[in-house]
C-alpha cells in the first residue's frame, strides 16, 4: 500500500525484475536461525547426558567426566569472538555451514575415542568449537534482520533450545539404553550435521551505507573493549551468570535435601525447564512495546529472577519447591532473548553487533563455570544449599544495579543507541535498507 512503512518482518522490496531477494525474506533466517539454537542447546544438554556414563570409563573417574561435559559449554562461550570476527570477515552464512561440519565431526570422532584425552579434543574443543561459530554469527543475523521487533525475533530463536530440550530429555535415555553411549554420540553426530543445511538459510544481509573492509578507527574488539557502556553491560552478565545455573545445576540434589524422591526431583526440574520457553516468548513479545526502553524490561526479569531465587530455600516441600521451581524457569527464560537483544540498544544494531555478542559470550563463560562450583563449595562447608542459593540471588541483583547505570535504560524509546555514542535513532526506526546481494 503506497506510503505504508515498511515492516520489519518482511523483506525489502525487490528491485523491479530482480531475482535476488527470496520471497519468503527474513522468515528464512528467521527459521533458521531457530534451528541452529535448537541444534546447538539441545546438542549441550543432549551431549552432557551421553557422557555421564563415562564415569569409570578409561580410568577415568567421575570429576574427568564432568570436566569432558563442560569442555563444550567452555568452548561455546569462549569461543564467541572468533565466531563473530569470521562472520564479519568471510558471512554468517559459511561461518554457521563450517561450524556446524566441525560440530558433527567432533562428535563423530567422539564415538571412537579410546582415552578421555580423545574426548576433551573431538566432543569437548572440536565440537564446542564448531557450535560457537554457528550460535554468534545466527544471533547476530537475526539482530540485524529485524530491528524493529529484534526482542520478539531473538525470543522466537532463542526459544528453540526450550523445545530440543523437551523432546531430547526423554530420548537420549532411550538411546543410551539401546546403543551405548557411543552410539548415542553417533546418532548426535547425525543431527548436529543438520546445522549445515540450517546455516545455509542465513542470507547475507549487507548494508549499502556501512563502508567496505575495516572501521577507520580500529578494528571491532578494539573498540568494544574501550566502550564502557558494553563494558559495563558485559561484567553485569558476568554477575548474572554466576547465579543463574545455580538452581539447573543443583535444583535436584536441593529438591532431594527437603525429601523428594528420585520421580519428584526429576518433575521440579522438568516444569522449570518446561517453562522456560514460555519465559521467552513471553519477555520478547512484551519488550516489542515500544512504551518502554528495553533495558528497563531487562532490569525488571533480571530483579524478578534474582528475587526468586533468593526464595527458593524457603521451599521445603514438594509443593512449594515446585511453585518456587515453575515461577524462577519462567523468569529465568525470560532473560535470554533480552540479554542478547540489549547488546544492540548498549553497541548499536551495525557492524559492532556480532563482535558484542561473542565478546559477552567470553566474559560471561568465566560466571557460568565458577558459579556452580562456588555453590557446590557453600553447601558442602553450610551442609544445605540455603546460603548457596541466597548468594547466587545476590549475584544477579548485582547485576541488575549494572544494568541501571547503561545510558540506554533512561531512553523514552528503544532504539540502540546511548548517550556516550550519540542520541538514539526515533523508535521502530529500520535500518538502511539493505542490497541483496545473493540469491538462496
């Protein structure tokens, strides 16, 4: 309809006989970026599974087991900056198809290990590896893809994790029962080599005012590293991580310590998964009102979350363990599509996006690995998981007082931008419209 804005989930316009742009647009990358954070979440938890069995395999005792399967959690974070230097350099789309041919092939390689250092380097650094240059360059596509609603889009993605979780719960026991865990490591093998066809969906999506080759003023990690509103952004999350696993990682053994057996502890921490990816469909389609800045949502899941983890030792029962269990998955999921999405309102939705998101994927990896452990210290010297939890509350609520010191979280409307970079963009504003550049 002539002198209707354009929408943000739809593609831009075709040049007139051109046959670049697909007629599905963003929707593609849309799906396929689903698929990748599907493919990759569900790989993490599914792959953490297969190898519990390993515990007196190889020599090995159970702490090496633990160590191969949080090897690739290790290397998914840690590996964020590469991702996203590569995607920035080659395309998101040969980046994400490479990563997920390493991905497969680190598990493939995993199934006939003979020693637990064979583990550490095919399931644990390939693997690992291979996911994290698919999880950054996707979320960054998306980002950009959708500047309008990019909260609901990245909650649409990031929710793919909430549903391979669900449906691989279940069938990796079955698996493992039916062909040993190598064959299980095969079988994920054959589904992480899906990640090819899924980061072929990944349209290069240029942008006709951003300059060829490098910024003038330095290359994009440089510049991150002295940007303090991303600074401060990144040691926030750093914080929030360092209590946000707590209650996945110990939720069973707190729900065994008030007296549940082994068929209750497993429902408290299926329902706080289940919901999960409620959580964030629900925080993406409510940070899309533009009433509010982002960030201001952000803060708000990031208290709430923080709150009711404070009260999770107040559950000393079955049932009140379960509701405390249900409303902390709830807040818990509603952070993810916010986190990744307030990169964009702290850096800006151009080409320093990707780079944010796989440098705050490397910082946060050092609150994601040292949070657990540090409860699991408190409860072995307290005997009960209540200061355990009480202090990983602390964290995040930490965290959030970060939160408030980001220009953007005073901003009237959302629109990536902060006062020490300039003044923000009107809101819903679309980017430059991009060149289509390359036919699916």
């Amino acid at each position: 309809m002539p002198g209707t804005p354009p929408d943000a989930w739809d593609p831009p316009p075709d040049t007139p006989g051109s046959p670049l742009t697909p007629p599905w647009g963003g929707w593609g990358v849309l799906g396929g970026a689903f698929l990748q954070s599907a493919l990759v979440c569900g790989g993490v938890r599914a792959l953490g599974l297969c190898l519990r069995p390993l515990g007196g395999a190889f020599g090995a005792g159970a702490g090496a087991a633990a160590w191969v399967g949080s090897a690739p959690v290790a290397a998914l974070q840690l590996g964020g900056p590469l991702g996203s230097a590569l995607s920035t350099r080659f395309g998101a789309r040969p980046v994400a198809m490479a990563g997920g041919l390493l991905s497969g092939l680190g598990l493939f390689l995993g199934a006939f290990a003979t020693h637990i250092t064979h583990l550490y380097l095919s399931v644990g650094l390939l693997a690992g590896l291979g996911w994290a240059l698919v999880f950054t360059p996707s979320l960054g596509t998306v980002g950009r893809y959708f500047p309008a609603r990019r909260a609901l889009a990245t909650g649409l993605v990031v929710s793919g994790a909430s549903v391979s979780g669900l449906a691989l719960g279940p069938l990796v026991p079955l698996l493992l029962d039916t062909y040993g865990w190598r064959g299980a490591l095969l079988l994920l093998a054959a589904i992480s080599f899906n990640l090819v066809a899924a980061g072929a969906l990944l349209r290069p999506l240029p942008i006709s005012s951003e300059p060829p080759g490098p910024p003038k003023d330095g290359p994009g990690l440089v510049r991150l590293l002295r940007h303090g509103p991303f600074l401060r952004y990144a040691l926030a999350f750093v914080l929030v991580d360092a209590g946000y696993y707590v209650p996945f990682v110990h939720g069973e053994a707190r729900a065994h310590e008030v007296g549940c057996d082994e068929h209750r502890a497993g429902l408290v921490m299926a329902a706080m998964a289940a919901v999960d990816g409620a959580g964030r469909l629900a925080a993406g389609w409510l940070a899309g009102r533009p009433a509010t800045p982002l960030l201001r949502h952000l803060f708000t899941w990031v208290v709430l979350t923080g709150l009711t983890l404070l009260l999770l030792p107040f559950g000393t029962s079955f049932g009140g363990l379960l509701a405390l269990a249900l409303a902390y998955g709830f807040c818990a999921g509603a952070l993810v599509p916010l986190q990744f999405s307030g990169v964009a309102e702290v850096v800006g939705a151009g080409p320093l996006l990707v780079h944010a998101i796989g440098l705050m994927q490397m910082f946060e990896s050092f609150g994601s690995l040292l949070g657990a452990p540090f409860a699991g210290w408190l409860r072995d010297m307290t005997g009960n998981f209540t200061i355990s939890f009480l202090v990983a509350g602390a964290f995040l609520l930490a965290g959030s007082l970060l939160i408030l010191t980001l220009p953007g979280f005073s901003c009237c409307a959302q629109g990536g931008g902060n006062k020490e970079r300039g003044p923000p963009p009107p809101p819903d504003s679309p980017e430059p419209r991009p060149v289509p550049s390359d036919p699916l």
